[in-house]
C-alpha cells in the first residue's frame, strides 16, 4: 500500500475516465481526448520530433483493489525546439557554438499548442487519497530521473500556471517571464455592454469592423464537434494549412488530428463557420471549456476585410458572453489583439539545463528579461481601448490557443 510511480510510452493504456478526473484547471489540452488525436493522427510520436513519456503517479490501496490513479506529467523527448512558442532558439546556438550538446531535451508542455494550464495533474482537492506535496513530490522526481535516463541536456516546463512556476523555483527550475493577450469577462450581459466599456472612438471602430464583415458573408455560425460532417473537417484541414503555408509556418498537426479530435472529444471542440453562396468560405476552430474558451485555427479560401477579425475575436468574445465564460485566449501573437479588448497577460515558464556555465549565462538572461517584460507590459496597458483605464493581468494570475495571426 503506498504512492508508486511509473512511465508509458502512449495513453492508449491509460483509462481516460481516471485521467480526465485529475485537475486540468481550465485547459483541455492535456485532457485524454486531446492528446491520443495528437498521437492516433500521428502529430506526436515517430518522427513528428514529439517523443511522449507519460508519467504516472498512481495510489496502491488494500488488495485486489487496482491502482489509482492520483497524478501524472506528459513529458516529451524533442531533438529540436519547434512548436514550442517559448523560444530557445539562441539558447540552443550558443550550446552549440561552445561544443555543448543541446538535444536532445525534455519539455513538458501541450504539444504545439501556447495556452496556459497546469502541467503537473493531480487528483482533485476532496478525493481521497495520498498528500498533493508528495504527488508532486514523486511525479518531479520522474521527471528528472527521465532526463537522466534518455540523456536530455535540459528541462523545460512551458506555459504552466504561475503557482506551479512558483512551486519549480525552489526546486531550481528558473522562472522565465513571457505574455499574451486574453480577453476577461467582466460581467458583460452582452456585446453590446462589453462595447459600451470602449473609448467611443474604439466603439465605433469595432462595429464598423462588424458590419463590414457581416455584410459579405451570408452565414457565420458555430458548429459543435458532434455535428462536424465529412465536408466540415476537411475545411478544417484546409483552412489550417493553408494559413500555415501563407504564413511561412509549419502543419505540425498531420492529417485526421481534426477528425480524431471530434471523434474523441466533440464536447469540447466548436467550429465558427462563415458560409457565402452555398459553401464555407472561412472558420474558426475553437477549444471550449465550461471556464474558458480557446481560439485555435483561423483559415480561409476568400480574403475578406475584417472577417479575420469577427471569427477569430468578436464572435468568440461574444460566445463568452452569452455563456457566462471568464476567459478568451486567441492565441499567441499580435499587438492587434490589444486594440480589440485583449489586455495584456503573463504566461510562464520555467527552465534548468544540465551544463554548469550554460546554465548561469540562461539565468543572467531571465533576470534581465522578466525586467524587459514587466516594463513593457505597463507600456501596453496604457493602449487598452477601455473607458475605465488599463486592465493588467494579475502577476500571479492563472489563466488556462492560436488563430494564425
């Protein structure tokens, strides 16, 4: 009887039911459903440069009574440092530079995916069973004894929770500071009340963005996951490539994630589809929780002004209105977000690497930027478009997606 730990190379093993009961805060993104599309599609495992190891802390009570499970940390081996969205590209070429090996490394994160959430899961406060502290206790001890063991030169916790980068400091993981913009219900009872905390000039803005877009489309709707047809994912697909290869970025995500996804978690996934002339021309694909909602893939076979705009941001601050969520991510990029009601927010992360002298220079580093970062994130408050003055994202807030800004 006791608190054991192991490993799996894949959650096909793993009861999905046991998982999901661990606390994913708001996120869904490490939820079972999520992360088996990523591995059934093929977007995670050989040869995608996501190597997954599951660590598992589980509670062995009284015979023949199985294991349960109480806690776990998806990790992965990377032999690069793509689809990250924390960047340590420079980090990487000056290991290089000084003969140091830099990959492999081990990042624990939500694959290809820069939304905030906790990356340690434990069994939720009031069920039974052993003490969080020694939950997390065990669970970061795997984490470094695999490290060790697959030879990983670093290790690299990326949009966690700011307690959890609290809770890693001690333990020698260095904070590092980064932001985004997300959108915060402040008990908005509808748009247009959400509009009346604008500046007027703002206002106006916004509703002409609107009308504009509303006006060369016939249809903008959302669609949820368990009403997507054949047609519908594979403009999913679509979209999601197309604005890959207009931007210059990558499909981390293979062909049938879209489909494998609503297949395993429809609950989860809504599609915002814009329709002209008979056809889908445009969508959205959101993430949504009962505590926040996720603005993923933007794409589109038409270039419409300000359509970006209504699918990607208005409808969804819309949505979060007329359903009483407190939180919008869009997303990882774009000062443009600002203009349109998205206040300025930390993310966090946290970072040790195994060589001594690369190690203290990376932390001189982080010291210099969190002060980089902090100033700046008073600098853009100042141009939050709201009557009332800037609204700044608590420090030590938790917040818990991308539209191809």
């Amino acid at each position: 009887m006791g608190l054991t730990r192991r490993m799996s190379r894949t959650l096909s093993g793993v009861d999905p039911a046991a998982w999901d009961a661990l606390d994913h805060g708001c996120s869904p993104f490490l939820e079972h459903g999520f992360l088996t599309a990523l591995e059934q599609s093929g977007s995670i495992g050989a040869g995608s440069g996501w190597d997954p190891h599951y660590i598992l802390a589980e509670w062995v009570g009284t015979a023949p009574a199985p294991p349960t499970l109480v806690g776990a940390i998806p990790c992965f081996v990377k032999h690069h440092s793509y689809g990250e969205y924390i960047f340590d590209f420079p980090w990487a070429r000056a290991a290089t530079r000084g003969g140091v090996p830099y990959y492999p490394k081990l990042v624990v994160a939500a694959p290809v995916t820069p939304a905030t959430g906790p990356r340690i899961l434990v069994r939720r406060d009031g069920s039974e069973g052993p003490a969080i502290e020694d939950i997390v206790a065990i669970l970061v001890e795997g984490v470094r004894a695999l490290a060790d063991d697959t030879r990983c030169s670093s290790i690299h916790w990326l949009f966690t929770t700011a307690a959890e980068q609290a809770r890693l400091e001690p333990l020698g993981f260095a904070p590092r500071a980064s932001f985004q913009f997300h959108w915060r219900n402040a008990g908005y009872t509808s748009f247009d009340d959400f509009l009346a905390s604008l500046t007027s000039r703002k206002r106006k803005q916004l509703r002409k963005e609107r009308a504009r877009a509303k006006a060369a489309v016939d249809e903008i709707g959302f669609v949820s996951g368990a009403e997507l047809d054949a047609d519908d994912l594979a403009a999913i697909d679509r979209f999601y490539r197309n604005t890959t290869d207009n931007h210059g970025g990558q499909d981390y995500l293979r062909p049938g994630f879209f489909a494998r996804l609503c297949a395993l978690a429809p609950e989860r996934v809504q599609w915002l589809r814009a329709r002209r002339g008979g056809r889908t021309i445009a969508g959205a694909l959101y993430l949504e929780t009962e505590g926040a909602l996720y603005g993923r893939y933007w794409g589109c076979d038409e270039t419409i002004e300000f359509l970006h705009f209504e699918l990607a941001y208005y409808c969804g601050i819309e949505r979060c209105i007329e359903r009483g969520i407190g939180l919008f991510e869009a997303g990882a990029q774009g000062e443009h977000k600002l203009l349109r009601g998205f206040a300025p927010s930390p993310t966090y992360s946290s970072h040790w690497i195994r060589h001594a002298g690369l190690s203290e220079a990376v932390t001189r580093f982080l010291d210099e930027e969190r002060g980089a970062v902090a100033k700046y994130l008073v600098e853009l408050s100042s141009f939050e478009p709201y009557k009332r003055g800037p609204i700044v994202a608590e420090a030590g807030g938790e917040t818990g997606g991308d539209l191809g800004d």
